[in-house]
C-alpha cells in the first residue's frame, strides 16, 4: 500500500518549525543537548519567514539561496516594498549571523565540541523572532500570509523563543 503525502504549505510549515524551536526551547536548560536543535530551527524559521514574504510578492528566490541572503532581500526595499520591508540593523546582522555560524557547525560537523555563548544565543534568538514577528505579524506583505488557523501556535512559539531569550540575557549564564 503506497503512502500519499499531503504537501505542507509554506506557512504550515514555518510553524512546524516554530513549534519545534519552541519545543527545543523549553527543555534546553535542563537538556542542554536541545540546544544545536533549536539552533537549527530557528534559523531555519527565519528563513522560511523571509522565503513566504518573498514569494508572495513575486520575487524569484534562487535555488540555493544562503541563509543571510533570504533576510538581505527582504530587508531590500525593491524586493519587498515599504513599510513590508524588514528593517535589519547591523547588529541583528550580526547577531543572526552568530546563530548561522553555530548552526553551519552543527550542519557540516568537524568532529570538534559544539558550543554557543549565552548572549550569542539570546541575541540570535531576539534577531529571528524579530525576522519572523515582522514578516509574519506586524508587517506581513498580505493579509492572512500566516493563515487565522496557524497565527495563536506561531505567536505562542515566537513568545516561547523571547521568554528563552530575556531568560538567558538576564541570567548571566555561560
């Protein structure tokens, strides 16, 4: 007997990803072995934020796109119009970019021990939810981009992932 898989859609996907962030996000301190998985999840979310958004408008994403590359269109006024546009300072540039590091470490192993800073981590995680609030919420490019059904599980991950975030920046931890 042949299995039919039903295609997700994309925003059914985002928070698929979200749920699982979340997830990852309410064990890790006590199972710091979730971390490198939420890692990847939440870059991964903030990826497909910035891809949904995107292709709404019509812009032709490449097939191998980089991560960094999917937020530097959106945050393109000529790729995604104003007031859609997402707003990326340097600083969550570069906070995103710490999450990306870690997560390519975990993706394309060496063999050597894994590990993160706790303010890199809380910083990451504040630069993602931001990405993904944005696009998804406060600013989405169409109405309904994330569907009534889907927005309370995203909006409950996207609120896990900040309280994650204060907890870490706020404790000092490392």
């Amino acid at each position: 007997m042949r299995t039919r898989w039903h295609p997700l859609l994309a925003e059914e996907q985002l928070s698929a990803t979200l749920k699982r962030a979340a997830a990852h996000a309410e064990c890790c301190l006590e199972h710091p072995s979730e971390l490198p998985a939420l890692v990847c999840d939440v870059v991964l979310a903030a990826q497909q934020a910035a891809a949904l958004s995107l292709s709404a408008v019509g812009d032709r994403i490449p097939d191998k796109a980089g991560t960094t590359e999917l937020l530097l269109r959106a945050a393109n006024v000529n790729r995604l119009p104003a007031p859609f546009t997402l707003s990326l300072s340097r600083s969550r540039r570069h906070d995103f970019e710490a999450l990306v590091t870690a997560r390519n470490e975990v993706m394309h192993p060496r063999g050597l021990a894994w590990h993160i800073r706790t303010d890199a981590l809380a910083a990451g995680l504040v630069a993602c939810t931001e990405v993904i609030r944005h696009l998804t919420v406060t600013q989405p490019v169409v109405p309904d981009l994330v569907s009534p059904a889907q927005r309370p599980d995203l909006l409950t991950s996207l609120d896990t992932l900040e309280a994650l975030a204060d907890f870490l920046d706020e404790s000092g931890l490392d």
